[in-house]
C-alpha cells in the first residue's frame, strides 16, 4: 500500500487557491463537470443534472374566456429633472471598477462589520474594495485602478453578474 504525501502548508494553500479558480471557472461557463488529475491528487466536480420536464399538456383557451383589451391615451412624457452629478446610467466621464464573477456582493468582510471602502474614500490598484460570494466561494474584488469613489452601485447583500459596475471613481 503506497504512503499518502503530505504537502507542506504552501503548496496547500496555492493548491487550494487554483481549486477555487477552476470551480469558479467551471461555474461561470456552466461546465457539467471538471475533473483534474496530478501526480499528487485527483479532483473532479460533477454538476448535478437537471430534470427535464416534457410530459406537459396545456388546455385548450377559448377566445370568449379572453378579458376585452382596452386602449387608453399613454401617459404624457415627464420632463427629465436635473440629473445628479453620477447615477447609475451615466458615469461615461468616470473611471469604473467591475466585478470579475457573477455572485452577491458584500461590502465588509463580515455582517455588520466595517466596509472595505465608502462613498469618498480614496483607493489605490490592487485595494480590496468587497467581496463577491460566488458558490459558497467569497472572492476578494481588488481595485485595478486608483481613484476617489463617487458611488458605490450595489447594495449590501445584492447579486451581481460578472463586468457589472460596482464603483464609480473621480475622473
């Protein structure tokens, strides 16, 4: 029987690392399954499959069970009020930072705790700025770029789809 090797805590941690990356990236593609094989371990993670529902029988619909259809004026167009100096709609003259993965955003590392960054705050490439959980995953979202936030789009708690905006930055 051969002798199981035990990595030392660097290799785990870089192991686990890429793990996390290849399940991230099985996710994100919607991969049925990724398995990996070394010569130190295999991994493999099969998406369960989904039921597929064919035996549906839909009734027939009269056009005397319809409800009438009536048509009214539409409604006069509002004039736009003075737009703030950001929304979320208009941030072209604005530096961005996106998510990278689609999953719920937090703004601090635990409930209740202190936000990464807020509103005003000025923040520097590589600055973890939230977390997105993603699969029971939590990935640090890192700046990748300077500057001076002006709005923070999601809330706490919200989903967000990867390359959505969640900061807009000064200039």
């Amino acid at each position: 029987m051969a002798k199981k090797k035990q990595l030392d805590t660097n290799k785990q941690q870089a192991l686990t690392a890429r793990l996390e990356e290849l399940i991230n990236f099985a996710g994100e593609n919607n991969l049925a399954e990724l398995s990996l094989k070394t010569k130190e371990f295999s991994f493999k993670v099969k998406k369960p499959k989904q039921k597929v529902i064919s035996d549906i029988k839909l009734a027939p619909i009269t056009l005397s069970e319809l409800a009438p259809i009536t048509l009214s004026e539409p409604a006069p167009i509002a004039t736009p009020k003075k737009k703030a100096a950001v929304s979320e709609d208009n941030y072209d003259n604005h530096k961005t930072i996106v998510t990278p993965v689609s999953g719920t955003f937090y703004e601090a590392a635990l409930p209740g705790g202190k936000p990464f960054v807020k509103c005003g705050d000025t923040i520097y490439a590589g600055q973890t700025v939230c977390i997105v959980e993603a699969m029971k995953m939590m990935n640090e979202i890192k700046a990748d770029k300077d500057g001076k936030i002006l709005k923070i789009l999601p809330k706490n708690g919200m989903p967000v789809g990867k390359g959505d905006v969640i900061l807009i930055l000064e200039g």
